[in-house]
C-alpha cells in the first residue's frame, strides 16, 4: 500500500536494488541532484536489499539526518520522557506504537539541526496511515 501511495502523488523514484552496488549507487545518486529544498527519502525494500548499506552513503553525500524510529523511541525511553514511559509500555506488552506516538518522534526529529537539509527516514512510514 505505500508503494501505491507514493506513486499516486508522483514522490516515488524507483532503484533496482539487485544490480550491482556501485551501479545501484549511481541510480540512486542520478534521483538525488542537490537542490536548496530539504529533501526527505524512504528506504523501502525487504531484508537484505541493500536500504542499510546505501543510506549511509545517501547521508554523507547530501549532509542528510537519518532517523531511524526504532533508534527515536530507544532514545526517548532511555530519557524516561513521557512519550518514552508510554512507548516503553506498549512495547514491553509486544505491542506496535502507534501511529500517532510515532508521527509525534519523527516531527520533534525533523526539527532538529541535523535535519536542517532533509533527512532518510528509516522505519517510517510503515503505514498508510503514517504516509498520510
């Protein structure tokens, strides 16, 4: 559904992630021509498909935050935030955070200075209802 949903509004630049990595890093560099505007990319693909091995090099290349919300919500419980005792309590019962909790990381993250020129988004959206 969110390939779908991306494509639809004309935000999805396609790589084909089983050509060799040199050659999979000139495609997705050929999509990402440095602009002024932020920019914001969604590393989607099953396991193993390279997303962890590229977006360090996309991060570095174009000066780009990566926030990843697994990496948000440890760091949120490891303060002992509100957000994080909520979380913390989901979770520990196997439970996904909601959308909206994780909306509220990836917003408070993309305000920060590391963001400034954009970021990858690592874990997110997982949901239509979180591309929405």
């Amino acid at each position: 559904p969110l390939l779908e949903f991306y494509q639809k509004l004309g935000l999805l630049l396609s790589v084909d992630a089983s050509q060799h990595i040199s050659d999979v890093w000139c495609d997705i560099f050929a999509h990402l021509k440095p602009e002024k505007a932020k920019k914001y990319f969604i590393l989607l693909g099953p396991p193993g498909c390279g997303k962890g091995t590229q977006a360090p090099k996309i991060k570095k290349e174009f000066e780009l935050g990566h926030l990843a919300t697994g990496d948000l919500l440890r760091e949120e419980v490891a303060q002992g935030t509100e957000l994080g005792k909520e979380a913390k309590a989901i979770m520990e019962k196997g439970q996904l955070v909601p959308d909206e909790m994780v909306i509220q990381l990836i917003e408070k993250a993309i305000d920060s200075f590391a963001c400034s020129k954009g970021a990858i988004l690592d874990g997110f959206p997982r949901t239509t209802g979180q591309a929405e």
